[in-house]
C-alpha cells in the first residue's frame, strides 16, 4: 500500500490536479496498486482553513508518505512580508531536501512542434547554484553592497553534484538510447562547474554502457534548438537547468506539455512546470496533460525506489493513454488545438487507461 498526498495548489492548480489523480487512481485499479490518498489543504486553501499556506503539521506529515501531487502556486498574488503567506513548493524543497528535478520532453507526430522525434530527459539539480536565493537555509543569495551594484552567490557541492549525476545515469541506463550529456561552464566557472563536472565524470565511469559527453552551457543551448535529437538524457545545474528546460518546452509545444518530477533518496513530488495561470483560471480550459504526466512521472520513480513494479505498469498505462488521447485528437484542450475541457480530456486519458488496462 502505497500513501500519496493530494495538494491542489491555487488556481488552475485546483483543476488540473483532480485530473491527475482521476488518471492516478484508474492506473493504479487497473493493475491492483493499493494507494491511500490523503487531500491535504495548503496554498490559499491552507491559508483559509488554518491561517497558514504550509499549515502546522504538514511537513510532519508529508514525511510520513511515500510521496505527493502537488498543484502549481499562485505565489505572486499572494501578500508580500507576511509570513503566514509563504510560497510552499521551496518550502518543499528544501524541506525535504528535493534535489533532483527530472523533465522529460516529447513531441508528439499530431501536435505543432519545432522539431519531430524528440525524446528527451533532463535531469536538474534544485538546491543549489546560483538559484540559491530561495533554497538557502537561512538569508538570501544576492545582496547589494551599495545602491549601483548588486552581488550574487553560487554554491556547488560534491555531494549534490555526486547525486543528481548518479540520477541521471540511473535513469539514462532504463532508456533505450542509454546516453548523458553532462551540461556546464567549466571553462569560466572553474571550481563550481569544475567541481559538478568531475563529479559527473567519477559516476560515469561507473556506468561503462552508457555513453557520456560534456557540453558547455551556451553550445548545448545553441544545439538544442537546431538537433535536439542527438541528446537523449541530460543533466546539468540548477539556473541552466531552469532555462534549457522552458526552451526544451517551446521545442515540443509549450509549458502545457512540460511535466516533472522533484525527488530526494526516499521522497518524490510529482510537480508540473507551468504556473497556476490567473489567467485562464475558473474557465476549465487548462491542458491537464503537463500535471497528469507528472503523476505518471511519479509512478515511475517510486516503481524504482520502492521496487513496486505494479507502479512501472501504471506509469505505463498513463502514457500509453495519453499517447492514443493526443493520436485520436478529438478530448484536446485548446492549447493543443482542440476544444475539450479539462476535465473532458483528463476524461478520456482516464476512459483510454479503462480499455486498455483491463
Ligand atoms: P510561475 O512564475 O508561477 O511559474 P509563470 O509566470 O511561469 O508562473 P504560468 O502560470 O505558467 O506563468 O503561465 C504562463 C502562460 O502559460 C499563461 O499565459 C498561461 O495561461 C499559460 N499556461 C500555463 N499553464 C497552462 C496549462 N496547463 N494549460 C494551458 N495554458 C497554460
């Protein structure tokens, strides 16, 4: 028996999220995979029922579960300085000491993409480099000195270099091309990037069958838009990571098709890459697909670390699913060309994994 928490998030959050567990739930009965789920009230709706965005007890209990689906924040709305109104997800990741951020990227032959055939897997750290501002244990990364200048830091460790390259490979020696691109600036940032880049190297020597090479940040950004069919699994530091994979999600469609998965050794939360879009909020035209794969992402990670293959078959149906719904074409929302809602397309992944699964 598996326990998975609930955390819907703000605004499309609050739709998008019901999807991805309806799609969870129909995986798991289709191949007898127990779960006890357990909604839990944060963000706004946290705040609401207890005064609080992350209220008393959450954390406590959130480490007791095998992991979470957690909905996008709308954090910009949210009243500056006040600190019953913190933005939960870095909460989370610090917290919880979530490092490694996998992004998967996919076109589909159906929907408008830059490039055909790309199936890529980016494997980014989340707790430090130079995005350390909302990670550090206490104070902040940038600092003024004086009115006219401005002061960043960037922090590199062994150990978090160490473990999101063992990810990495990991995860690269299930895929079939079984290949990492370790992605850096070593040549200018030479202690931080030096340091993630020998680290890279000592784990690949570990995996003899996969294929591993480096690329200098700004060559890789240059060739992902022109071939990114050459790379395959990639992983690289926190600030890279977080541009190269908004630019992988321009390659196949947009920030509705951009899942992920944030993970420690021993706790996963499945998170997709978009925001809670005020914008389109309340109006059900929200592209579940993003959040529902998340969920799938997270099937698939704890089919790895809780050796529960039943969760690798669930994962498996989600995508089968989603694949033959985007195929057919009919249940697509409107950022993908088509006129479904939400909850008419979550519908049809759920309606698709019933047909297939059983
Ligand atoms: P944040 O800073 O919280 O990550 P953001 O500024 O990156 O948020 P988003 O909320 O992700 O912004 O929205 C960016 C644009 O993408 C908006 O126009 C929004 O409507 C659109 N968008 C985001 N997610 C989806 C989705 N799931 N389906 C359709 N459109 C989306």
């Amino acid at each position: 028996m598996l326990t998975l928490a609930i955390l819907e998030g703000d605004d499309i959050g609050r739709e998008v999220v019901p999807e991805c567990v309806k799609v969870m739930r129909e995986a798991a009965a289709a191949v007898d995979l127990a779960i006890d789920w357990k909604p839990m009230p944060i963000s706004r709706a946290g705040h609401a029922a207890a005064g609080h965005t992350v209220p008393p007890g959450t954390l406590e209990t959130l480490a007791t579960y095998d992991g979470w689906v957690l909905g996008p924040i709308g954090h910009r709305e949210y009243p500056k300085g006040d600190p019953t109104w913190l933005n939960p997800h870095p909460l989370f990741r610090t917290h919880f000491g979530l490092f490694a951020n996998y992004k998967p990227f996919r076109s589909y032959p159906n929907l408008p993409s830059v490039h055909k055939d790309i199936d890529l897997l980016f494997l980014r750290e989340t707790t430090e480099g130079f995005k350390v501002d909302g990670n550090l244990f206490m104070g902040y990364g940038e600092f003024m000195p004086t009115e006219d200048s401005a002061i960043g830091i960037c922090v590199t460790t062994k150990l978090k270099s160490r473990l999101i390259a063992e990810a990495a490979f990991e995860a690269a020696a299930r895929r079939p091309r079984r290949k990492v691109t370790a992605v850096h600036k070593n040549t200018v940032y030479r202690y931080g990037d030096g340091l993630f880049a020998d680290e890279c190297r000592k784990v690949a020597a570990r995996f003899p069958d996969v294929e591993f090479e480096e690329v200098i940040v700004d060559t890789f950004a240059m060739r992902l838009v022109m071939k990114p069919q050459q790379y395959d699994t990639i992983v690289t530091t926190n600030l890279y990571g977080d541009i190269l994979t908004d630019e992988a999600a321009g390659l196949v469609g947009g920030l509705g098709l951009a899942p992920g998965v944030n993970a420690s050794e021993t706790l996963a939360m499945a998170q997709a890459t978009h925001g809670s879009a005020p914008d389109i909020a309340g109006r059900g035209i929200a592209n579940p697909y993003a959040m529902i794969m998340s969920g799938k992402l997270l099937f698939e990670w704890l089919a790895g670390k809780r050796s529960e293959p039943k969760a690798a078959r669930a994962a498996g149906l989600i995508e089968a699913a989603m694949s033959a719904v985007i195929a057919e074409g009919a249940q697509l929302t409107p950022d993908l060309g088509g006129s479904a809602s939400t909850q008419a397309m979550g519908d049809a992944v759920a309606r698709a994994i019933g047909t297939a699964g059983r």
